[in-house]
C-alpha cells in the first residue's frame, strides 16, 4: 500500500495481509515438478514407481506461450514412464476437475494411480497479483496430490462437476476476439469483468454463481446422504473476505472459522491448486483426524463448480509445506496479530 501497488480500500475489504512471491530462480513448471516430487515421496508406500495419469492444472503462463504443454514436462522431470499427461486449462476450478477427470478414469479401469499437479506464478510484466481481479489477490504456489485405488490416509466417497456457461462473458468482456498470442503489461481482469457487470448487474452474477454452487453441493450430499453441518471442515478457494462472504460464506451458511481462512488471507488466491493445498496444510498441521469428514469446493470461470466430499482415514507424519513463509520480524508480527 505505501508503494501504490495495492488501494487501501481493497485491503480493508479483503483483509489480506500478505503473498507468497516466487523468485525468478525456479521456473513454474519446476514448481510443479517440486510439488509432485513431495507428494510422490509421501505416497511411495502405496504407488511406488506406477502412476497412469498426470493432471497439470493452472491458470496463468507456464513459461512458454504456445506450442508446448508443461504436463509432460512435469512427467519427464520426475521420471515417469508409461503414463499419460495432459494440461488442463480449467481456471481456479481447474485442480478440481482435475481429481473429477482422474476418478472417472481410475474407476473406469484405467490404472490404479493418478498425480495432479498445479502451479503458478502471477507476476509482472503481465500480471498485477494485487489488483489484477475483483476480490482476489493472487499468490504464487505450486501443489500436487496422488490418488489411488489401492490404498491412502483419505477417500473420496463422492464428487461432482457442473457449469452455468451464461456467466461466461463475465471472464471474456466484450472487447472483440485477437488472432495471436501477446503479454499484455498488467493484465487485468477487471476489465472484462466490468463490461459484463455493468450490462446484467452484479445481483445477477451472485445469484447464478450461488444457483450453481448449491446445484453441485445438493448433487455430492445427495450421494452420500451427509448434510453441510456434518463436515468439519469446509475448504474453498482463497480469496478475499468480501468475495469469500458473498461467494461461500453465506449462501452455505457457514462461520469463516470453518474453513481455512485465516491460512488463505496468507496464502492468496493460487490459481487452481488452493484445495490441495488446503487439505495438505489440514493434514500437516493436524487439523483433522480418523473419522472427519472435509468437504471441498473449487470454482472457476466458465462458470464451473467441482465438489468433493473426502473422508480422513488416517493422519500421516508429514513435515509442514504449507504454513509459514520466510517473513521479516515485522511483517511476521503483523501476521500473527
């Protein structure tokens, strides 16, 4: 805020008091890499060597602009052999899909392993992390989660997918379509988000998003036969406050303490990697225990919504990834307070 990069009035509604930056040292696909290296070391006991799929989810530039895709990359850095991988360029919603897309895969037959990988790095010349979208600083971070059909500490009894395309201008504006590749300085999301809400009003927007999140919530309860109030954990994708309050909070009805705000506000938004990030840190910090149920949500443009309902069997002894940053003693202090 002293610098001018970040208006007072966006902190007092977002309350967000810092972001993770990544240096220029490690390229984004490399954060992916480290990501899934972690989290393939924490499953060595069930996977081993075989994994069939490779899911890379992300919403921002993964260091080339076209012609390459990062997922197999991914693939070859950690040295799998006989898989398939692809990217998946579903927004915020995208890590999320990701398991949708995996499940539907590993239950049809199809292997027995699954690594999903996200990661993103929102900086300039073409991104500005504190003011590029309404709501939501961004942070950089990398995540990775390995499903099986063989064993692991959680399960996933059910998920399900769904998309309200009419709330798809609200990403793409009304600027005319382009015809090449380009970095534009600082793009902003707020433009295109602008042009729409001025035209159908931001009533409208709520409205439907709130029409389709409960839509998708209603299809995985009914599944499971479980209500909101029996999880104890309900994680969403980090935003500010505001957003969170107008997106989650109140149409789930849910108090902030359940979720993990007060981690996310220190986190930022990490493209499509905060709901593996936000079971990891439940996980590490020992959040939840045998029997707990967590309930997960991923939105993303489009307008698409993906939700898990996942069931902790068992808390692994997993040193922490997801907690604290290296901040100076005065920042840190204002953290803490």
């Amino acid at each position: 805020m002293a610098a001018g990069n970040y208006p007072a009035n966006d902190n007092d509604t977002n309350k967000i008091p810092c972001l993770p930056v990544a240096t220029d040292e490690v390229p984004v696909p490399d954060m992916g890499v480290i990501a899934g290296r972690k989290a393939l070391d924490r499953a060595a006991a069930v996977v081993g060597d075989q994994v069939d799929l490779i899911l890379h989810a992300s919403i921002y530039h993964q260091g080339r602009d076209h012609h390459w895709n990062s997922a197999p990359y991914i693939q070859r850095e950690l040295g799998i052999t006989d898989a398939f991988a692809l990217n998946l360029e579903g927004m915020s919603n995208g890590g999320m899909a990701a398991i949708d897309l995996a499940m539907a895969q590993l239950e049809a037959g199809r292997g027995t392993s699954a690594l999903i990988t996200t990661a993103d790095r929102f900086c300039p010349p073409g991104f500005d992390r504190w003011r590029g979208s309404y709501g939501i600083p961004f942070g950089d971070g990398a995540t990775a989660l390995v499903l099986s059909t063989t064993g692991g500490f959680a399960r996933i009894h059910a998920v399900a997918s769904t998309t309200d395309a009419s709330l798809e201008p609200l990403h793409r504006g009304t600027a005319p379509f382009t015809t090449a590749y380009g970095v534009v300085a600082n793009e902003n999301l707020r433009t295109p988000k602008k042009s729409y809400l001025e035209e159908v009003g931001s009533e409208s927007v709520l409205q439907r998003a709130e029409e389709t999140l409960l839509s998708a919530v209603s299809k995985v309860l009914d599944r499971t036969g479980h209500r909101v109030d029996d999880f104890a954990r309900v994680l969403v994708p980090n935003m500010g406050h505001g957003m969170m309050e107008a997106q989650f909070f109140k149409p789930l009805n849910i108090p902030a303490e359940r979720t993990l705000w007060n981690w996310g506000r220190h986190a930022g938004h990490m493209g499509a990697g905060d709901l593996s990030a936000g079971v990891a840190r439940l996980v590490e910090k020992k959040e939840v225990g045998p029997g707990d149920l967590v309930l997960m949500i991923g939105t993303g443009g489009g307008y698409s919504v993906t939700v898990a309902v996942l069931e902790i069997e068992s808390v692994p002894e997993w040193p922490e990834t997801t907690t604290d940053f290296d901040l100076p003693a005065d920042v840190r202090d204002l953290v803490r307070a």
